[in-house]
C-alpha cells in the first residue's frame, strides 16, 4: 500500500491501541501535572516574571513529552508486534504514523496544561496567536525528534530513559526559541514572532532527515 | 617521522609567541592570552564534527565497519576538545566580561556541541552489536549534524550576542593585532595537524582492534592473547 | 583591578612567564606520550 494510507492506517491502530487503553495519554498527563504543580507550589499566583514562567511551561512540556512519547515505539518491541508492523508498512509510514500519534498526544496533554498554567500563574497572553504559532510549531518538531529516538532506541533494547537523555540535545534548539517566542507572546502583541522561523526550520529538519533516513532508522 | 618533531617545535614556537611576542589587546587581561588556545581548540572540535559526521554518511552508504570506527574515533577526540573548549572560553570569558558563564550564544552553542557528542558517546555504549551500534550512531549523529547548524547560525540572530566581536568579527573582518592574528592562525594550523596525527592513531588502534574481533576482514595477526 | 589598557612589548609580569613554561612543559609530556603511542601502533600495523 502507499505511503501515505499506511501511515494513516498505523496512525488510526496506535490511537484506537490508546483510546482503549489511555496508557500513554495518562502518563504523559500524570507527569505534566505533577510538574506544574510543584512549580506552581513553588512560585505561587503572583511570581511570575515572564522569561521565568514561559520557562517553566517549556520545562513542564518537555518533561510531559520525554515520559509519554518514548513508548511509542517500546510497546510494539514488548508485545511482539513489531515485526509485523514492519512487514505492512514501510519504514517511512511508521515513522509518519508514529510521528503523528506522538504530535496528537503532546497536543492534548498541552490542551490540559496551558490553560491550567494560565490559571495557576494568572497570566494571559498579549498576542495569543502569537503564542498558539508557537506551540504548535515547537510541538511538530519536539514530537518528531522525540519519535525518532524512540525509534533508534526500541531496536537498542535501551532503557526508555535514555531516550530522554538522547533527545535533549536535539530538542534544544526546539526549546530555546519556544522559550524565547512565548516569552515575546507574553509580553508583545503581535502575530509573528521570529523564533517561528527557527521552529519552522528546525521541524522542516527533522521531519525531512526522518524521511530520508527511515530505512535506517528502521533496518532491524 | 621528522615531522613529529616539527610539529613538537613548531606548537613549542607558537605557546613562546603567544606569551612573549603577542601583545594584549585592548582592556583585556593577562587571562584572555587563552584565546589562542580556545579558538583553536574550538576549531578543532568543529572539525571532529565534521569528521564524524562525514565517517557516519559513509557508514550508512557502504556499510563498512572500518566507516563506523573512523565516525567513533572523531567522536570521542571531538568530546575531550569540546569540554577544553567549554573551559577554556569559560575563562576567556571571565576574564572578558567577568563572569565564567553567560548563556551567550557561541557559549550556547558549544555546551549545544559538548551535549551532542556526549549523548552520541552514550548510544554507542549502550548497544552491543557492532553492526546495529554503527547504524543507530550513524543516524543520531547525521541528525545531530543536521539540527546543529541551525542553533550555531540562527539562534545568533535571534539573541544579543556578546562575543568579542571587535577582535574576532563574525562578518569576516578581522581586527586583531597583527601580531595576534599571526599566532593566532599558526595555533590554529598546529592544532590542527594535531587532532589529525591523535585521530589516526585512535583509528588505527580501533580498525585493528576489530581485525582481531573477527569483525573486520584482514590480516589479524597470530598473536596469543 | 588592573586598569592597564595594554601592554607594550617591553612590560612583561612575572606570571607570564611562568605560565608559559608550565605550557611548555606540559605540551612536552603530551608530545612524548603520543610519540610512544604513535611507536606503540606502528608496532602493531607492521606484518
């Protein structure tokens, strides 16, 4: 089957896999909110300066993503589904499908986190689409970085820890213009932040390199 | 065989010049001497970099081991010249502008470096098949290579940057001393026939250590453990 | 802190040139090192 239908159809097995069982979605919601509550405990309603609470929020995010995108990849390795995957799809459809699995799951634990973020620190936004852009670009690429490692490393039989370790430095460029940009969309109005460059330029990266190196990625 | 020596002589020539022959730039302090040691070492970090990423393209093309223990071999050099890096700019730096750690983005970026090399060391360690250890290191380090250039050459643009852009000017202007420049160059050029001497020594030691695995083919010499 | 603006060829500190043996010095037992490791590895590559 094509590309693109195959990714779509391990994109629908992965979510119809989560609906059922809400295991990743629960992790990764579990430790977003446990984060956001220890810095909102620490911080309080009022102590926000901006570069500091746009900092936490990425610090809560990546933390969320690097526990709950990691398995994606894990689970197929322990139920034994794996090979089976492989023989149905290519090796650039999986990661397609993976890949927007893993984007769906940090775009609904982001749905519960920012407006809970909002409340608890009693900010809001000078330019919300501003803000919005930026989430949504740095969640593509986050995701994506975060899919490939998982990737590279279900086949290492390594630790799910270590996908963490692994994807940091690669998210960094992610997490240093989210910063940056939702920082500015905390303060400035306006629509078009130009870290939205960088985080466009950085997913276009990975999302490209992901596809031209899939079948390595995958080569078991 | 000579050349040892001359390199020996020459980088002894450079360390004397860059005491007593170099002047000190303007409002800088005795400490910031370490730039001809920090640039080149910077330099030589890029370099390894390139190697490495290089020797993993390669791997993945051929699927040669010999690529893969080339890719390691820059690696690893390339780690220990990024953490000399970190340090000694953290002194330039503090001898510079007085604190050891700015968040600036040349410092940005090689911590950036000292992270990649450091997590693509981790991977290797945590895989034992040679074979599948070579590919996942390949492809992590071509994606290390591919995002790097963007937190080197943008995140630059996006943030003030407080390197000393006076002396050594991003643009390609260069307004050192001239007496600066000259040892800063011939540092620059020493260490780099350094790095490469290191490097193939590591490669040599690792392409034989695979012979003698059986890994590689070759003639693995009789020796009895 | 020393508000000297630069120093002129002939305005030399003590730690200078302290510094730069230690340098030399340890460049030395670096050199000497990888020369052994160099010997070392011809060792090995020969048949």
């Amino acid at each position: 089957m094509s590309t693109w239908t195959a990714a779509r159809a391990v994109f629908a097995k992965d979510v119809t896999t989560e609906l059922r069982s809400r295991y990743a979605l629960s992790a990764t919601a579990v430790f977003a909110l446990a984060s956001l509550a220890v810095v909102s405990y620490a911080v309080g309603p009022f102590g926000g300066r901006p570069e500091l609470l746009s900092a936490f929020l990425w610090t809560v995010l990546l933390y969320a993503a690097s526990a709950g995108l990691a398995q994606a990849f894990l689970r197929e390795v322990e139920r034994r589904t794996w090979l089976t995957l492989r023989l149905v799809a290519s090796p650039g459809a999986i990661l397609l499908g993976k890949g927007a699995v893993n984007l769906v799951l940090l775009l609904a634990t982001e749905a519960l986190v920012v407006p809970l973020f909002l409340a608890l620190f009693g900010v809001s936004f000078r330019s919300l689409p501003g803000f919005v852009a930026v989430l949504l670009l740095a969640s593509v690429g986050l995701s994506a970085a975060i899919t490939i490692v998982s990737a590279l490393l279900a086949q290492a039989r390594a630790h799910g820890a270590l996908v963490s370790a692994l994807s940091f430095p690669l998210v960094v460029p992610v997490l240093m213009a989210a910063v940056a940009g939702t920082k500015r969309a905390l303060v400035e109005p306006g629509v078009a932040p130009p870290e939205l460059n960088v985080l466009a330029a950085y997913a276009g990266v990975v999302i490209g390199m992901g596809i031209v190196l899939a079948e390595h990625v995958l080569d078991d | 065989m000579a050349w040892r020596w001359g390199l020996f002589l020459y980088m002894a020539a450079v360390t004397v010049a860059a005491f007593l022959y170099a002047p000190l730039a303007k409002k800088l302090h005795e400490q910031t001497r370490i730039i001809y040691w920090h640039i080149p070492v910077a330099w030589v970090t890029v370099v390894a970099f390139v190697v490495a990423g290089w020797h993993s393209w390669r791997y993945l093309a051929t699927r040669d081991l010999a690529q893969d223990a080339r890719a390691a071999a820059a690696a690893e050099l390339g780690l220990l010249f990024c953490a000399l890096a970190t340090v000694t700019g953290a002194i330039f730096s503090k001898g510079m502008w007085g604190a050891y750690w700015n968040w600036d983005p040349r410092q940005t970026s090689i911590f950036f470096l000292l992270l990649i090399y450091a997590a693509y060391l981790t991977l290797r360690a945590a895989v034992e098949d040679p074979t599948r250890r070579a590919r996942l290191a390949a492809v992590y380090g071509l994606f290390a290579a591919a995002v790097t250039p963007l937190l080197i050459f943008v995140v630059p643009r996006l943030f003030f940057t407080l390197h000393p852009d006076p002396i050594v000017n991003a643009g390609g202007k260069l307004e050192m001393h001239p007496r600066m420049f000259q040892v800063f160059m011939a540092a620059l050029g020493g260490f780099t026939v350094l790095f490469f001497w290191v490097y193939s020594l590591d490669v040599r030691i690792r392409l034989h250590q695979l012979r003698q695995d059986g890994v590689l083919p070759g003639a693995g010499k009789d020796r009895s453990a | 802190m020393n508000e000297v603006l630069g120093r002129t060829i002939g305005e030399r500190i003590a730690a200078d040139y302290v510094v730069m043996v230690v340098a030399l010095v340890v460049w030395g037992a670096v050199f000497l090192y990888l020369l052994r490791l160099d010997k070392k590895v011809r060792e090995l590559d020969k048949p």
